[in-house]
C-alpha cells in the first residue's frame, strides 16, 4: 500500500469512528414523533401504553388539513415530541372512525395524554395552536 493511500485512509478512520458513534448512541435530533394512518389497533395499543397521541381527522381535498399537515410535519423532529404519535383519519373514508372521535368536519385535531382526551382543537393551523396541542398530548 503506498503511502498516499495510506493516509487518505488513515484520514478516513477518524470522522468514520465519530459517525459510527453518533449512529450508535443516536442523535438527539434523530428522535421523532411518528405519524401513521389510523387503526383501531394501533389507537388501542397506543392508549394501553399511555403513549401520547393526536388524532388528526383530515382530508385529501381540505386546504387547512394541508397546512396542518405541513406543521405537523415541521414539528415531528422536534425531541420534545418524540415520544408522540399522530394518527391520521381520512375524514371521507372513514366515517365511523370520524363519528368514534365526534368529530363534525375535517381538519379536527384531538390529543390524547395518559389513556384521555386532553384537548381538541378544529381549523387550527398557527404553528404556535398546535403547539399547545402537541403540549397537551405529552405534557397533559
């Protein structure tokens, strides 16, 4: 090995045993919220286990659920809110799941904290509204 090859990868070691830790010990930043597609299952499972959880009753045609949508998204990497989960209701295609939450229209968020409704907000979508929300969720 001649040694020119030798210290690029001598160069290498250093910044690989470093990244190799930090995927090992896991960043701070790569704790997430999770956001899936409802089921009964999942709600039940999450509320057996006091996971904090949002109920996001939305639909594909509503603007405002698309802006939710996109601060939701925003807020998910935030590690405070790594131990939630945002579960989505299609408000057109899953009317008894909507009618099971109350909800009356789309764009209906309902967080959950320790097993109960803490919560529920309709039309918001201020980052600093659903903040609360989440709050409420994992805070209580």
């Amino acid at each position: 090995m001649n040694r020119r090859f030798r210290n690029f990868i001598s160069s290498l070691a250093l910044p690989g045993a470093v990244l190799s830790g930090f995927l090992l010990l896991g960043v701070p930043g790569a704790m997430a919220a999770t956001t899936a597609p409802y089921t009964q299952a999942a709600f039940a499972t999450a509320m057996a286990n006091h996971t904090p959880v949002v109920i996001h009753i939305e639909a594909s045609w509503c603007p405002t659920c698309a802006q939710q949508k996109m601060v939701l998204k925003g807020l998910e990497s935030d590690p405070d809110y790594a131990a939630l989960e945002i579960l989505d209701v299609d408000f057109d295609s899953q009317k008894p799941v909507v009618k099971q939450f109350g909800a009356t229209m789309q764009s209906t968020l309902i967080a959950f904290h320790d097993g109960k409704e803490a919560l529920r907000a309709v039309g918001i979508t201020s980052k600093s509204d659903i903040e609360t929300l989440l709050n409420a969720a994992v805070q209580g």
